[in-house]
C-alpha cells in the first residue's frame, strides 16, 4: 500500500527534506507559512499599537501652537520639527491602511522616514522641543547621550542600549516602541576629531557614527532582553525593527559657524600691489551662519557623510537674548518663576520678582554662555539662603527679589505680616 503524501494545510506544498513539515493536531504547515503567519501576527498588533495611541494628530500649526506652549521663541525649528513629525505619523497611518486616501496609485508606494538634526548653543531648547513634541504626539521617547556610547567591543555603552531604554519607557511593547521618539543629544561630541590619523580606531567617535548609521537607517536590531518578566518565546534578545522609529539628534556644535563663514566669505589669497582691497564687511550673526548651514559644513566639523544623510532635515536654533530669556523665565507653562513661586506659596509665603532683577538674571545668564540652562541655577543661588530660613519664620508673608539681591549688592526685601496688616489699614485711612 502506498503511503499518502503530506502536504503544507495552508499552501499545499508537499513534504520533503528541503521542505520539513511542523505537524498539528488536524494538519500540517511549512516553514514559509510560520513566517507568514508571524508577520501577519505581528502586523496585527502593530496597527493595534497604533489604534491605542493618540490617533487625533494635530496639523502642523497646532502642533506649533502647543510647542509655543513650552518653548519660548525658535520660529523655524518649531516649524520644521512640526511638518517632520506630521509627515512621519501620516506616513505611519498610510502603512497602517488608515491614511483615507481616494488615490489607488499609492497602494504599492513606501514613504521613506526622515530624521532631524538640531543644531543650535547649549540651552536654546533642543532637548526639550524633542520631549515636548513626543508628550504631543502620545508616544514612546527615549533621551540618549551620545557621549556615553562607544563602538562595539570596547569599554561604554553600545548603541543597541539606546533602544533598551525605548523598550523599558514602552512597558515591554515592542509594537509601541516602534513607533517611538529617540532623541540622541550632544551628537557634535562624535565628531571624528582633525587629530586622528585615518586608518585608525576612533571608537568614541566615528566608530560610534558608523554604529549608528543602521539603527537610524531602519533595520531588524537585536536588543537585549532586559525585562524581568521575559517571554520564553523572544529568550535573552528582542527583535527590533527601526524602519519607523523617528530619530531626532542634537548638539550645539562650536565652532561650526567659522566653517560656514569660510565658506559664504573665502578669504582673499592675493598679495601684493595687484591684489584687490579687502572691503571690510560686517561680520554674519551667529543666527545667520547657522542657518545656512550645509551639509559640507557638518563634513568638515568631522561628520562623516554617511551620518550626514541619515539626517536630511537640519533645524538650526537661534541663540537667546535677554528678552527671550525673560520669556523663558515668565511665560511658559513650566516657567522658572512659577516653579518657585508655588515652592514659596507651599510655605503661605508670595514671591515677586522685579522686571530689572529678570533683566538681570538674564543678563548673567548670557555672560555664562549658557542660555536657558543657566537660568535655575542663578534663582537657585540668589535664593537658597532664603528657602533654608524662611520656613523657620512663620509672620512673613512676601519676599521681593530686585537687580540689587541678583548682583549680591542687597538682602531680600522681606514684609512680614503684621507689616503688611499696617500698610493696608493706612490704604484704607487715607482713601
């Protein structure tokens, strides 16, 4: 009698050596069909991920509207990051079959992602638009400092981390962390640096940019498994596809601007009674020189290319002024002076700030070259002694800060309550 044939349940091709069959209860089922069946499963729970995040994304000029919310003036960043982001999640939503377009011609189209490159000085905001827009959006976001990262079998943390640390914000969902936010700060510390002789390792430097060109690229990366409740069907490693994650970088690149100077302005070579006169031109404010950068500029600060045009969208950040930086102090919703004033209100005690001691505190921060970032440690130091004794001393009721208490020429104005009592009844007498 001759034995039947086995055939695949699901394809109906037949069993052989080359083509082994995993047997079920009531059927059989090839290789190729498991690894069809998993990536429809995992497609499932993809568009699942995406159907429970925050679908009802704002256009461009409500997600603007928000950041102005936070961060305090860059007009063309913000404008920038907004479109970026817009076009990255409706493209997400074109591969997840909810895009609603009427045109049949996109069905078979793929939409490339495209990554940004902030640059900008040390505490115009960089860091904060990209976590700002992450709280926006109703994703996962994950902060790296590229200064920590070397090239693989070396000393320091490996880039596949990065996406560790975007698995754990995302709960264990690899189909949320996909969709994700990485915003790699202080990228300009990767540069290769002008000593380095070619040939040679660079493993904090361009070996990290050429470790990193695939995970931004988009690739199926391995990720260690660092959960304490492990699946037994993924083992010591995740698989993690990049292909939609956005990936933002920033760094405040110094001394890029000189870069771009010598390339709007090349300097005269010719010497001699025939060389022409040098017309003294005004020098290109810090703000112009990076918006016109290039990507040939990045090259000679030592991105390598390939790093380059992984990230197609530059966004420069202008450096801020005093009035910005009274903004920043005043304005958002997260503003330093509210913070500190609902910490004195904790102890029934109102602060006011003066306008000339915000001037000040901004004035100082320019002179430390540090923008925003400087600002709570000014406040901090003009005002700890205060916070140390003031919820020992239960009758005061107001603390003033002026330019004077900013620069250490005065003490803090302080009204205790039965003073305060005294002025009003005075008020009230002489009306």
């Amino acid at each position: 009698m001759e034995k039947e044939a086995k055939h695949c349940s699901f394809c109906g091709i037949e069993a052989s050596v080359s083509v082994p069959m995993i047997a079920g209860t009531e059927g059989l089922i090839c290789e190729a069909c498991v690894t069809l069946a998993s990536q429809v499963v995992s497609s499932w729970g993809k568009k699942k991920a995406l159907t429970e995040m925050e679908m009802s994304l704002p256009k461009p000029l409500e997600i603007k509207a928000l950041l102005d919310q936070y961060v305090i003036g860059q007009p063309l960043a913000k404008e920038i990051l907004s479109v970026a982001v817009y076009n990255h999640y409706k493209r997400l939503r074109h591969e997840s079959g909810k895009t609603g377009s009427l045109n049949k011609l996109d069905e078979g189209l793929e939409i490339g992602k495209s990554n940004v490159l902030l640059i900008g000085p040390s505490g115009t905001g960089k860091t904060l638009l990209a976590s700002t827009l992450a709280k926006i959006v109703g994703v996962p976001f994950a902060v790296a400092d590229a200064t920590t990262l070397t090239q693989a079998g070396y000393v320091g943390d490996d880039v596949e981390n990065i996406l560790a640390r975007l698995l754990d914000i995302a709960e264990g969902n690899v189909s949320k962390a996909e969709w994700g936010i990485v915003y790699i700060d202080e990228v300009d510390k990767i540069a290769r640096s002008p000593e380095q002789a070619f040939g040679t390792r660079d493993v904090s430097g361009e070996g990290v940019q050429q470790a990193l060109l695939r995970l931004v690229e988009g690739a199926s990366i391995k990720v260690p498994n660092k959960s304490k409740r492990k699946d037994p069907s993924t083992g010591d490693h995740i698989m993690v596809d990049t292909r939609n994650i956005l990936f933002i970088s920033g760094g405040a690149f110094p001394g890029l601007e000189k870069h771009v100077e010598k390339r709007l302005q090349p300097p005269k070579l010719e010497i001699g009674f025939h060389a022409e006169v040098a017309d003294k031109q005004e020098k290109p404010s810090l703000e112009t020189l990076l918006n016109a950068t290039q990507p040939d500029d990045l090259k000679r600060f030592g991105l390598i290319p390939e790093f380059i045009g992984r990230f197609p969208i530059l966004a420069p950040l202008e450096p801020l002024d005093v009035d910005a930086l009274i903004q920043v102090l005043t304005e958002p919703k997260n503003a330093l002076v509210k913070q500190y004033q609902q910490l004195f209100a904790f102890d029934d005690i109102e602060l006011e700030f003066t306008q000339d001691a915000l001037v000040e505190i901004a004035e100082k921060a320019i002179a430390r070259n540090t923008g925003a970032r400087g600002l709570r440690g000014i406040m901090e130091n003009v005002l700890r002694h205060s916070m140390f004794n003031l919820p020992s001393r239960p009758n005061v009721q107001r603390c003033i800060v002026n330019a004077g208490v900013i620069r250490g020429e005065e003490e803090l104005q302080i009204v205790e309550q039965d003073a305060a009592e005294n002025t009003s009844l005075i008020r009230e007498a002489a009306g």
